[in-house]
C-alpha cells in the first residue's frame, strides 16, 4: 500500500512537470515565488514570459479562495528569472497534506533552488501592526498535519532531515539589507500555522505568545516542510493584516486580510523586487 501511495505522488508530479514543459517552452528559473493572500497582483510587477492556469496541470490542487487567481507565472524580476504561484492551496480547502508537495516537488524537478514563501499573518504584538512586514526566522507546525507523513522517497530525500535552518539565513540576511536600503521597516520573528479556517480565539493568541510567537497565520509551513526535504533554501515573508483576537476591538476577517494587504502592498513589493533581483548576484 505505502509502496502505492510513493507511486501515485511520484506520477503526479511527472505530470504536473510534462504540462508545465508544454506551456513553457524556454529554460527555467533557479527562483519561485508563493504568494499569499492580497499579494497576487504582485505578478504585474513581473515581466512574464508564460501564463499557466492550475487547471491546465493536471495535479495541481485548485485554491479556491479570494485573492488566490491560481496561475503560474514564469519571467524574470528585475534581472532574475522567476517563477511564480499566484496563489497558493490550503489545507481548510480539504486539500490533503500530502498533495500540497505536488508543486513544491514539481519546481525542484524543474530546477528550482531557492523559494521564497510569502503570507498574510496576524501579529501577536502590537508593535507590529497590521501593514508591518516580518521575515520568519522560524516556525512552529500547529496545524495537526504534515505532508510528509507516509512513505518516504529517498530519491526526492531523506526520511529524517534537519530543520535547525528552516528558513536560509543567508537569504535572511539579504532581506534585511533590501529593507535598509529601501528603509523599510522589517521585522524578523517566529511564525506558527493553524489549520484554520476559523480566525483564532483570544485564549489562544495569549497561549502562543506565552509560546513565543509572533505572527499566526494557516500556510507556509507544509511548502517550507516539503522545500527543505528536498533540498532547497527558503526564505519567508509575513504581511501583517491584523493585531490577533484579542489584541484588536475589531472583528477579525478575510475582507480586512485583503484590504490591509492591499495598503501595504507597495512596502512588500519594492521589498520583493530589490530581494529578488539581487539573487541574480
């Protein structure tokens, strides 16, 4: 069964790479880029060689929600190539664990070496208000799932591998100095995922500070599992979009995610664009 199951995944990613290849004729970028929630417009500021809707991979789990248009975008950043999700899956969507390591698996087949994830947080410290941007330096899986649980691929990597380094501190380091030179105030802290889809109540926003986090949120960590084992650097990005339950007077919601996503959105995209274009060095 197990034996099976390493099939299956294995024939959907070779078929999620032959539709890709098919839409896209030239060579692939070394760089991808998942965008989270308010931030698919991002994919304007690219100069686009290719446009490939999820429908179009045959593997691809399909997002569903608002702000997720669900494209892939292959071009370049400045004068790095990049390859681009324009929205990105759940787990709240009922997506299994293990079929969001579909497209993760497809880019690195496809050549991709580093990945930047971004996503749209709620702040556990009112210090870092919504509009703030923070670079993860770690994070904690509270979502209750883990893609990698079953059988293991040692061709893909290692049953058990390091985490000590989730997020490359080499690629942290240069996202500080994008913000310095751009003087845009960035934030470095501790991220934790949820499963959601319910925003979290104020008794647990005062556990997880108590744990020492700093921003919540329900992505992320499955796409940083997978990255890492098989063998790629990752850097992450947190858009605050709310104080956490508890914290603020107002009622938490998606519609505030956008619209407080959508006032913050040129800070994180000259950010993204001075990042991303220095990779090229």
């Amino acid at each position: 069964m197990q034996e099976l199951e390493k099939k299956m995944i294995t024939e959907e990613v070779t078929r999620s790479i032959a539709a890709i290849k098919a839409a896209h004729k030239g060579a692939f970028p070394k760089v991808a880029l998942i965008l989270g929630s308010g931030l698919g417009k991002f994919g304007d500021v690219m100069d686009i060689d290719t446009i490939i809707s999820y429908d179009d991979i045959p593997d691809f789990p399909q997002p569903t929600v608002v702000g997720h248009a669900g494209r892939l975008l292959i071009g370049r950043v400045g004068r790095t190539p990049l390859l681009c999700m324009q929205g990105r899956m759940h787990l709240y969507e009922g997506h299994p664990a293990e079929k969001l390591a579909i497209s993760i698996r497809t880019f690195r087949q496809l050549g991709i070496e580093k990945l930047i994830i971004t996503n749209a947080a709620g702040s556990l410290h009112r210090n870092m208000p919504a509009g703030s941007i923070m670079s993860i330096e770690d994070h904690v899986n509270m979502s209750g799932h883990n893609p990698l649980t079953g059988p293991n691929d040692d061709a893909v990597g290692p049953r058990f591998f390091d985490m000590t380094e989730a997020y490359d501190p080499h690629m942290r380091s240069r996202l500080t100095l994008s913000a310095k030179a751009l003087d845009i105030p960035l934030h470095s802290g501790v991220y934790v995922q949820l499963a959601g889809p319910n925003f979290e109540t104020p008794a647990e926003i005062r556990m997880l500070g108590k744990l020492g986090i700093d921003a919540v949120g329900m992505s992320t960590v499955q796409e940083c599992l997978v990255a890492r084992h098989c063998g790629m650097a990752v850097a992450g990005l947190s858009l605050i979009t709310n104080l956490g339950a508890g914290l603020s007077p107002n009622p938490l919601s998606h519609d505030e995610t956008l619209t407080e996503a959508e006032k913050a959105f040129e800070d994180i995209s000259r950010l993204l664009v001075h990042f991303i274009d220095g990779l090229s060095e």
